[in-house]
C-alpha cells in the first residue's frame, strides 16, 4: 500500500470512528503487520485525543478463535475511550462484542535502561489492577479476518470501562483470579484471569517487549488493558452485564 493510501486509509478510518458510522475500506489489501500498525498510528493522531495506554486483545486462545486472529495485537486507548464510574454506555454501529479484562496502571517506566523484561520485573512496574469492561468493533461494513485488519482499525478497541482501583495483587493472587459474568443477573460465562498468557501479568510483558523493539517504553500512569480473561460476549442494547472478579470487586454497565 503506497503511503498516500495509508494516509488516507487512517483518515477514513477516524473520521468513521468520530462519527460513529461505518466505512468500506479494503483492509484486506494491508499487505504486513508494520504497514498496519503504521495506518492505526496515523488514525489515532488523525483523532487527535491524548492517549492513555494500551488496549491488547486476542490474549487468549478463544478470543483469537472468536475473533480470526493467529496473535494477540494491541492499540492505543484515546482519552476519550478511558471510562470510569459508567453504568451506561450505547453500543456503536460495528459491536462485535466485550471482553472482561483486567486493567493495570503502570507505577513507573517500563522498561528503565538495561532491566530485563519478565513476570517480576512487570510485577514491580505495577501500580495497581482494576476490573474493566472493554467494547470491540469494526469500523467496516465488511468483516474482514487476519490480524493487518484488526490491527489498522483500532485494534477493534472502542471503549475500556473500569472499576474501582484496588491495590497491587501477586503474579500468584492474580493468575488465581475467577471471573464470572452476568446477564441480567443470570451466569453466563466463568474464567480465570490465566487464561490471559498463563498469567495476566504476561501482558504487560508482551505489550512491553513489542514497544521495546521499536525504541519506545511503557510510561508512568499508563493504563494497560489485558484482553479477555473469558469468551467474547456479544451484548444487545437493553442488556445488563455484570462481571464478578472475586478480590478485583465488580464491574457493571447497562447497553443502550
């Protein structure tokens, strides 16, 4: 794809995004991982939001499953799309579904100059955790599969709504974590936060190794977003979701 296309691609991209309507681009024709990474990027200062961390998705087998993706893939999450305290939120055109997640805050930079990236180095750069609810979408009219697609529109990230900041728990208390959630007060799905790469911590890591590569860093009061800890749950307008995830507390939305 010549760089104008990338440029133009991005801007549709955000203007469908901003608008809340859907777009008929050929993500199909993003011919590598770069190439898509480079379009997102574009999107996102198209949009011109202040950015507040990171959203990964397809962090677990049933979600890239779900979602057509053979890797996990991350964007930047928009100040606009960081949402605390909501009980309500309207689904956009394009919802594929949500994802109960975890939501870390970075304490500190991560990596410093020469630390190693691992399960306790990451511990360490943690502030705290908190319960989350995230909204994936598409901004295209055609469902396109593989992961450039994904990658370019957004990540499929739309919004991050999170619950109450708990503390910092153990990499051991927090692969232990059981997720259970609600539909209108009746269980529909149960997980365990080690679906998440084993350990949810392991986001971080691989989040962390990903920016490395490219010279970049996880900074102080970035917010990390894990992916499912269970299965994609498609929602309808109407509907209530609640998310137990025992130590973490609850986190609740109605969808309108």
């Amino acid at each position: 794809m010549y760089f104008e296309l990338k440029d133009a691609t991005a801007d549709i991209l955000a203007k469908s995004r901003w608008r809340n309507e859907l777009c008929d681009l050929p993500l199909d024709l993003i011919s590598s991982e770069r190439e898509a990474y480079d379009i997102q990027a574009i999107a996102q200062d198209a949009l011109g939001f202040e950015r507040k961390g990171y959203a990964l998705v397809g962090t677990s087998e049933e979600s890239r499953r779900v979602l057509g993706l053979e890797r996990p893939i991350y964007s930047e999450i928009p100040a606009s799309a960081l949402l605390a305290a909501t009980k309500e939120f309207r689904l956009p055109t394009g919802t594929i579904g949500i994802q109960c997640e975890l939501v870390f805050t970075m304490l500190r930079a991560y990596p410093e100059a020469g630390e190693p990236i691992n399960l306790d180095t990451a511990a360490d750069a943690v502030l705290d955790c908190r319960p989350a609810i995230g909204i994936l979408g598409r901004r295209t009219r055609r469902v396109f599969v593989g992961d450039n697609a994904a990658i370019a529109d957004f990540g499929l990230h739309v919004a991050t709504i999170c619950g109450d900041h708990t503390g910092a728990l153990s990499p051991a208390d927090l692969a232990a974590i059981e997720i259970t959630t609600f539909l209108f007060k009746q269980t529909v799905f149960a997980g365990t936060a080690a679906s998440v790469m084993g350990n949810p911590l392991n986001a971080i890591v691989w989040l962390a190794d990903r920016l490395s590569a490219n010279g970049r860093q996880l900074q102080a009061n970035d917010i990390v977003a894990t992916g499912s800890c269970t299965a994609i749950l498609q929602v309808w307008p109407g509907q209530h979701l609640a998310a137990d995830f025992g130590p973490l507390g609850q986190v609740e939305c109605i969808f309108g």
